[in-house]
C-alpha cells in the first residue's frame, strides 16, 4: 500500500468516524425527547479496481420495528375510543346517584310508593297527600334531568366530534407535507430520517382520531385507510360534517335523518364523497359516533319508556298524575311504536291539578272507563283501562282508599287489572324515532323492576367503559413501552459505542502520524 492511499484511506475514516460521532451526539442529546428514535450512521467500503481506497457514508437510518408500531397504533384508537365513552358517559353515571342513597330512578319511585302506602293507612291526612305530591314532583324531577344529562352528553359528543374532524383534517394535511417531502429528498438521496419521525408522531396522533391504517413505501409515500378499507387522502379537508343542535328525536339515517353524517372525500374517487359514519372509523371520532347515534339515543328512548309508562299506569287507574306539558299522558301505537312520546322525559311532570288540589291523589282525577275533567287543556284517558272505577267526590268520605289500593295493586304492580297483564307493556323493542333501536334492558313486569334494570344498564356502560379504558390504557403503555426499548436511544450502549468510536479515530490519526513520520524520514533522506 503507498503512503498516499494509506492517508486517503485514514483520512476518509476520519470524515467517517466524525460523522459517526456527531450521530452518537445526537442521540444522546434527544434521548428524552418523545418519539425520537436512534439513528445510525450506515457506512461502506469504497473500492477502485478491487482494492480499498477508503470509508463511505450513507445518510443516517432510523431503528425502527414496523409490526411493533403498528401494534401500539392500533392500541391508541382502542384506548381512545374507550376513554371517550367513558368520559362522555360520567355525568349520567353520577347522576343515576347511589343505591344506598336511594336517589337513583328505582330509589325515587320506591320513595312514591311508599308514600302511598302511609297514606293508605290515613287517606284523609293532608300533609300525608301532600307528602305523596311531593315525592311524585321529585321523580318527575329527576327524570327530566336524567333526559336533560343525555341530551346535553349527545350534544357534546357533536361538538367534540366536528373539532376532532378538524384535528384530524389538520394532521392529514401536515402528513401530506411531510410527505412529498420525504419523497422529494429521497429522490435526491439525501437523509429523512428526522421528517420521518415528525410523520410517525402525526400518525401516533392520527390514531388516537381514528383506527387509521397506514402503508409506508420505499420511496417515502404514505398511504392511509380506514379500519374499513377507504382511502384517506393527506389532505386538510379529508373529512367533513358540520354542527348541529340535537333535539331527543334528532337521529341519523343515512337517507335523510336529521343528525349530519361524517363524509371522506377523495379526489381519486369517482363518487365523490362517501358515508363513513357507521362502522368505517373507530377511534376517538368512531366512540363520538356511536355515542352519538346508538348509545345516547337509546338512553333517551329507555327514560321515554320508563316516563310513559310510569304516567301511563296511574292514568289506567284513575289518578292522572304524571303528564307533558299541556297536561296529557302521550298516546302510544303506531309503525314507530314510541312515536307519540319520543322526549316524554324531558318535559314530564305533576299534573297541575293535583298541585292545586292534593287531595286528588285519594280521590282520583277521572273515571274508569270515562273521561277527565278538562283541565287544563287535556284530552280523555286513553284504553285500555284499569278496573272499572268512580272518583271519589270532594264531600268525601275522607277514608276513602279504594284509588290507593288500586295504585298499590296495579300500578306498582305486575298486572292491569284482576286477571291482565299490564297493557302496553315496556317495549325493549323497535324504539327510538326510527324504531330501529334494541335496549339490553330485559322484559320487566312492574315500574319498579324497569327502573332498576335501566339504572342498572345505563350505568354498566359507563363501568365497561371505564374499565376498558384502564385495560387498553396499560396495554398501549406496554407497547409503547416495549417500542420505546427497540427504538429509542439506550444510553449505556451509545456511551459504549461512543469509546469504541474514539479508538478508532486514535487509531486512524496514528496512521497520519506514522505516515507523516515516514514522509519526513524520506525527505530527510533526500536531504
């Protein structure tokens, strides 16, 4: 080997080592920052006519582990869209309150039928028919708030939907630029290894959004799907809604409800814009879907249920003491069955009469099978009724207890009247605007067993998603923590690498020094 390519060759390690060491640098300076991941420095032998002649190097590499990213991806949109649900449920969780409380639904209606019970064993107390009003206002109350709670929690699912659609818009568009970049750069064989980390975080975001899928190429290009199979372009107007004010019979039909659908929009497709509301994303924006359009709605018809048939069951009897605001108890029948009383519990109360006129919870409001005083703007009572039934005039007698009886047998109880079962019975079917909503609630006889299994149904959804949240939260962490230790900068290694690295330029410089030495030998020869 001549001296000159003896320094060529020690000169190029130099510029290599260097080049190294600046990486080595690097990685230790950005070991805490998050999803930073440690280079390399690829080097390769540069060869002329079979013999070396020096050290090249390539643009620095990203460690990474694709099936292990994917992975922790995917965790993101579970973990998300279970946290979603939890959080949008809470305030209708708490306001179902405690059990041993007895603030709940099933709590408050036993309340009122205990309050019927005492004024049994006294029909003519005042305070005691007073007492039962009382409690009657209070479940009323407590209905209205609970429709109140979801209709509010519907609407924010919205809200929080049409900004998580403009975040999503945002990072798709920062993708894009990203990169084209990238492309750009390899296309002229220059380094992306920092841009690529800066679109893995995007991505990492994008996955909380929704379930994306995404195709890295050789070449840089990106290409993403949803969890169904459509293409996402990495554009800032993607996606697409607008806001709405959801009402308890707002609901989405892709033919023409009255809830905006989530649209994809892609350049490329012939069809234009397509539906992606249902089932084609999941993620933080597929739980607002669902929340939106399946679990809230079907709340709402299940506190609609309960309301009208609790009004429903008093009126059979002869006591109107539950109504609407114009002091009727809704109709029910019809192709969609809950039709005639959809947002019942949002404006159900105590009929006005019966705030003027206590004593009305003894003696009755109307008979059995015979109209009602018209009061205030009201209609007749719908069949089928109770038991034959007269009211008890307002001369008395003051122990009159017949209406009370009939309350505690028929409308707390299993049946309609001697020998029926109650008529029309709690629809766990077909419910909801369009009638195509299904509640989990199973088949209840009685007011009570209802309410009960509604509290609690409502409420286990709110515990299955918190605890799906916790598990898909401490499984994201072990993956994310298990990437972290594949890909991110150890500093034990790096601190290692660096020694090895500083051998080796000693190493090389003492080949300049000797080379150096053996040149002023021979000049000094030559002398």
């Amino acid at each position: 080997m001549s001296l000159d390519s003896a320094i060529g060759i020690s000169t190029s390690g130099l510029r290599a080592i260097s080049a190294q060491l600046r990486t080595v640098s690097n990685n230790v300076a950005n070991a805490e920052v998050p999803g930073y991941t440690r280079k390399t420095l690829p080097t390769r032998a540069v060869t002329a006519d079979g013999l070396g002649i020096g050290v090249g190097v390539e643009q620095p590499a990203r460690v990474t582990d694709a099936a292990l990213q994917r992975a922790v991806w995917a965790r993101e949109a579970s973990f998300a869209a279970a946290d979603t649900r939890a959080s949008i449920l809470a305030p209708i969780e708490s306001l179902h309150g405690r059990p041993e409380a007895g603030d709940s639904l099933a709590g408050l209606l036993g309340k009122l039928q205990q309050g019927f019970i005492t004024l049994a064993a006294d029909p003519s107390s005042a305070s005691l028919q007073v007492e039962v009003v009382t409690q009657a206002e209070t479940l009323a109350a407590r209905i209205r708030e609970m429709a109140g709670a979801v209709t509010a929690a519907r609407n924010r699912a919205q809200e929080e939907l049409v900004a998580g659609v403009a975040e999503a818009n945002r990072l798709l568009g920062e993708a894009g630029v990203l990169t084209r970049e990238i492309v750009r750069l390899r296309n002229e064989v220059l380094g992306t290894a920092e841009l690529e980390d800066k679109r893995d975080a995007i991505i990492g975001q994008l996955s909380a959004l929704l379930d994306i899928r995404v195709v890295l190429k050789e070449n840089g290009e990106m290409q993403a799907f949803t969890r169904g199979g459509l293409s996402i372009p990495l554009r800032p107007d993607a996606f697409s809604t607008r806001g709405a004010e959801l009402g308890p019979g707002a609901f989405y039909d892709p033919e023409g409800g009255t809830v905006p659908p989530l649209l994809l929009s892609d350049p490329t497709r012939a069809a234009g814009a397509v539906d992606v509301t249902r089932g084609q994303v999941g993620g933080r924006l597929g739980a607002l879907l669902s929340l939106r359009d399946e679990t809230l709605p079907r709340f709402t018809a299940e506190l609609d249920e309960f309301a009208h048939k609790l009004a429903r069951r008093f009126e059979q009897q002869g006591l109107r003491l539950f109504t609407d605001t114009s002091g009727n108890v809704p109709h029910e029948g019809g192709v969609v069955p809950q039709a005639r009383y959809i947002g019942f519990s949002s404006e159900i109360r105590v009929f006005a009469l019966l705030l003027e006129t206590p004593r009305l919870v003894r003696d009755g409001t109307h008979a059995i099978p015979a109209g009602i005083p018209g009061f205030p703007a009201t209609r007749e009572v719908q069949p089928p009724y109770g038991d034959p039934f007269v009211p008890n005039p307002a001369t008395g007698p003051q122990g009159f207890d017949q209406l009370i009886r009939r309350i505690l047998d028929h409308t707390f109880g299993a049946t309609l009247g001697l020998g029926r079962p109650h008529d029309p019975a709690f629809l766990i079917q077909g419910l909801g605007p369009t009638g195509r909503l299904s509640s989990p609630i199973p088949a209840a006889a009685t007011l009570s067993a209802f309410a009960s299994s509604l509290v609690a149904t409502q409420t286990a959804e709110h515990a299955a998603a918190k605890a799906s949240a916790e598990s898909e939260r401490s499984t994201r962490d072990l993956l994310a923590n298990r990437y972290a230790d594949a890909v991110g900068v150890n500093l034990d290694q790096e601190m290692a690498l660096l020694v090895q690295l500083q051998n080796a330029y000693q190493a090389n410089a003492r080949v300049l020094t000797t080379v150096q030495a053996v040149w002023d030998a021979l000049l000094a020869s030559v002398r």
